[in-house]
C-alpha cells in the first residue's frame, strides 16, 4: 500500500485554504490601517514624554538649558504635511517661534505614518511646554492663549475620519491615550 495523499485530498484541502483566505483578506487593510493609527498615537505620545523628560533633566540644547524648556508643537494643516515638532523654548515665550519653517528652535521633525492625520485640536495650533525644574506645564495656542487645564489631540485615518484615537494631556503633565 502506498502511503501519500490522493488527488481529493489535495483539492479539499486547497479549496479550504482558498475559502479561508478569502474571508480573512478583506480585514487584513482594515487592520494594518487601524495599526498604523494606534502606532501615531502612541510614537505621539512617547515625544510628548521624551519633552516633559529632557525639561524634567534640564537638557542642555546648543550649549545651554533653555529658559523655555522644551516641547511639542502641533497644526491642523493638510492631510499630506502630516506631522509634529519637537522643540527647545529658547526664546522663553511659550510657543515654538518658526516651527513652520523650522527655526533654531527645532530639535525635529516627525511625520505621522501614512494615512494618518490630526483631526481635531484646541484651535488650529498647539504647544505643549514643559518647563524646567518641576516642570511647569504650558497648554497654549500660537497667540499665547491659555487653552485650558487639558487639550485633546485627536488623531484619524485619512480614509476614515470615524476611526480616531485622542491624546489627552493636562496641566499635571498627565498624558493620557484614549
């Protein structure tokens, strides 16, 4: 008798195969975009830490600890320019003096992945300042404006806006994904 697997066998078992893989295809794009999105919000958040961590350390940035301290400038701006500043407060003022055209001040730029873009903020601009010693926490708007004891930065899919994650960050320097 030999031992092997007959012609039957072998078509089942690639029309299960073929069956399986035609059910599971179509969420496979669902999911790399749903992980693309959970990815942003997190490396998000991670830089608005690594900031509140280098004022928390009084870094120094071009040879000295700005007065400022450091931190996060964000924009609603079209979904292909996608993409945040980290910055060092060397003017002291609260807010990230040419982060657009990246100033001195810019320590760097991070895109979102593709795909990805911010949806809603407290205004069309946000800075997020830590500074040093304690740090203090600075929530503001380009104009200076106090936006409040909390903001929400709401991150989407470009292709779906109802799917979003939001980063939440206080006063405290509590931050926060939702």
């Amino acid at each position: 008798m030999k031992k092997g697997f007959s012609l039957a066998e072998l078509l089942i078992a690639m029309a299960i195969v073929f069956i399986l893989s035609l059910i599971i295809f179509p969420y496979y794009h669902t999911a790399q975009q749903q992980l693309s999105l959970q990815r942003s919000v997190n490396k998000l958040a991670q830089d608005i830490r690594r900031a509140q961590e280098m004022a928390m350390a009084a870094e120094e940035f071009e040879g000295s600890t700005p007065s400022g301290g450091y931190g996060i400038y964000l924009r609603r701006v079209p979904a292909s320019q996608s993409s945040y500043v980290l910055f060092a407060d060397v003017s002291n003022n609260r807010k990230c003096d040419g982060c657009v055209s990246e100033s001195g001040e810019t320590i760097e730029k991070i895109s979102f992945e593709s795909g990805i873009k911010i949806k809603s903020l407290n205004g069309n601009h946000l800075n997020i300042i830590f500074k040093p010693p304690d740090p203090e926490v600075y929530l503001r708007d380009n104009d200076d404006n106090d936006l409040g004891s909390q903001v929400a930065i709401e991150i989407c899919l470009i292709d779906d806006i109802s799917k979003t994650k939001t980063i939440f960050v206080n006063k405290a320097g509590l931050i926060y994904v939702e």
